[in-house]
C-alpha cells in the first residue's frame, strides 16, 4: 500500500507550528490581558498560565482528528472521485481541522480578546469550507467556485460577528453566522445525496450530524445545569471533543463519495446458459433424422421399420373394413 507522505507532511507541520506558537504566545503574554472572552463556558478561570485547563486541552483532540484525516488521505485509493478530483483539497481540510485546536485553546487558556477572535476565526474556516465544498459539488463548478465561496462565507461571518448583539442560546452573533453556514452545507450535502449519480457511505454523514447535535446539546447544557466550575470534567470540553469526531466523519463522509459511472450501480448480469458439447451418438443420431426426413423410402430400406405410408394405409383399410362388417351384422346394409 503506497502512503503519500505530504498529507501528513503538511498537517503535521501545521499542528508543530500553530501549537507552539500558541504556547509561546501564552507564555510571552503575546496575546492581551484577561478580559474574560469565553468566562461563561463553565470554567472557573485559575491563577495558572492556563486559565481554564479542561477547555483548553481538551482541543486536543481537533489537532488528532485532523492528523487523522491527514493520515487516512495519504493513500489515494482511500478518497472517492468526488474529493480527489480536486487535488490537495482533504489535506486543506486536514490543517483547518487542525487549527481548531490551537484557535479556541488561545480563548480558554487566555480569555484574551485576541484569544477569542482566534476561536471564531478557526469556527469560521471550518465552516465556510463545508459550505463551500457543498456549494461546488451542488452547482457541479470547480475550484474558482470553490475559493470564491469559501471566501465569501469567511467574510459573511466576519461581518455578522462585527454586529455584536446578545442573542438567546446561540448567545453571540458570529456564532448565529457560524450555525447558519452549517445548516446551508447540510441542507446542501441532503440535496446532493438524493442525485442518481452520487454514491456515498452515509453512515459517516449521518454520524457527524449526530454527534455535532448531541455536541450543541451539552454546548448548551454546560451553561446552566450542566456546570460545575471547578470540575476538570467540563461539558464544553465534552463540546470540543464531539466537534473533533464530527470532523473527522464528515471528512469520511467526503472520501466516500463517488460521482459519475462509477457510482451508478450496474444491472447485474444474467445467468449463462450452460453448454454442453453434444456427445458423438447424438451427432450421428440427428444426422439420421435429417436424412430420413428427406427420404422416406429410404429410411424403410435401412432400418427394416414399415414407411410412414404404409402405416396409414393400413389403419384406412382397418377403419373402412370394420365399419363396413358392423353394418353387416346389425342390419344396416340395403
């Protein structure tokens, strides 16, 4: 099995870089003063480097989903003819899931502004992409579309987050732009599906959607009766986590597509009739009926048997006979 080894290359170059310049980041103070971005997640914020440890290290897991996908496309035969069509396009994925990771950490382990503008620049790119790949796969364009929407979906959620109103249970602008982006990609990848053409494993489609709900459920939770401040077991890290493996499924989901001849299923095909060699008797034997059946006489001649004219002249002559002999017998003559 051929492993292409840039993938990896590139994902885990992204992880290196992006983790530890957030480290020293945090760490040099690079990134502003405690303003409290992100303090209504639960988390009590400790006098550590790290405010809240178990929303910041618990993003971990983006960074592993994104190695992940990295890894699971450095072999071609693993990806469909939907994504591979386009090259270099799951490694592209594979590092935006990746900065997942150290973009919402920089919010949970700083509660900075910069931290937090970070966290919804990583949610925008993510989001913006899945828009936008569904976007190109639903208008059948190619990778100009594809740039144009991602573009446009990053600078839509960029204005709407710059409105800055309070709203209920999405509780922030950019996070109403960031839902809105999902629900058009879904509402997309549902279209898509129901092409003739497409065949892909839903199952993987079907398990992202239900762990990114089951995801915003505990989101929400977490910020009334699911919180305990100072647990290290935290629902917005149960939030993190669940938003690595709905990544990582979707991205499953966009490897198993397959578009054109190859997706659509082939009749399949009908029993052959078996052969048999005819054996040599049976040869010789219609060979017979052929002859025989242009001579008559000739047939009697060679087998001895009466001719077929034979035969129905003496059935005649019986018939005739016997009826003639009944009228006699009964009267009935003149």
């Amino acid at each position: 099995m051929h492993r292409d080894r840039r993938p990896i290359l590139t994902a885990g170059t992204t992880a290196v870089a992006s983790c530890g310049l957030l480290a020293l980041a945090i760490w040099r103070g690079w990134l502003g003063i405690d303003v409290g971005r992100g303090a209504n997640f639960c988390e009590a914020a400790r006098e550590w480097v790290v405010r809240q440890p178990a929303n910041t290290f618990s993003n971990v897991g983006f960074v592993a989903a994104g190695l992940l996908i990295a890894w699971h496309a450095s072999v071609r035969k693993n990806i469909g003819t939907s994504l591979s069509a386009h090259r270099h396009l799951a490694t592209a994925m594979a590092c935006l899931v990746v900065l997942l990771g150290p973009g919402s950490a920089a919010m949970h382990a700083t509660q900075s502004a910069i931290g937090g503008s970070l966290d919804m620049l990583s949610m925008y790119l993510i989001a913006s992409f899945a828009a936008a790949y569904a976007t190109m796969r639903w208008l059948r364009g190619g990778s100009q579309l594809l740039a144009t929407a991602f573009v446009a979906g990053v600078a839509f959620c960029e204005l709407v987050g710059l409105w800055g109103v309070k709203l209920p249970v999405l509780m922030f602008s950019g996070n109403a732009a960031f839902a809105l982006l999902l629900v058009g990609a879904i509402s997309l990848e549902v279209l898509i599906m129901r092409r003739r053409e497409v065949r892909a494993q839903r199952m993987y489609a079907y398990a992202s959607l239900a762990s990114i709900v089951t995801a915003f459920a505990i989101w929400n939770a977490s910020k009334a009766w699911l919180c305990d401040p100072h647990s290290f077991i935290q629902g917005h890290a149960i939030w993190h986590i669940l938003g690595a493996v709905s990544a990582y499924f979707l991205y499953r989901y966009y490897a198993s597509e397959e578009v054109g001849d190859m997706a659509i299923p082939r009749p399949p095909a009908l029993p052959q009739a078996e052969f048999h060699a005819p054996k040599r008797q049976d040869v010789a034997h219609r060979v017979r009926r052929t002859t025989s059946s242009e001579s008559s006489g000739s047939r009697h001649e060679r087998t001895g048997l009466p001719s077929r004219a034979a035969v129905t002249s003496y059935l005649v002559s019986m018939f005739v006979g016997g009826f003639h002999g009944r009228r006699v017998m009964y009267g009935g003559g003149r």
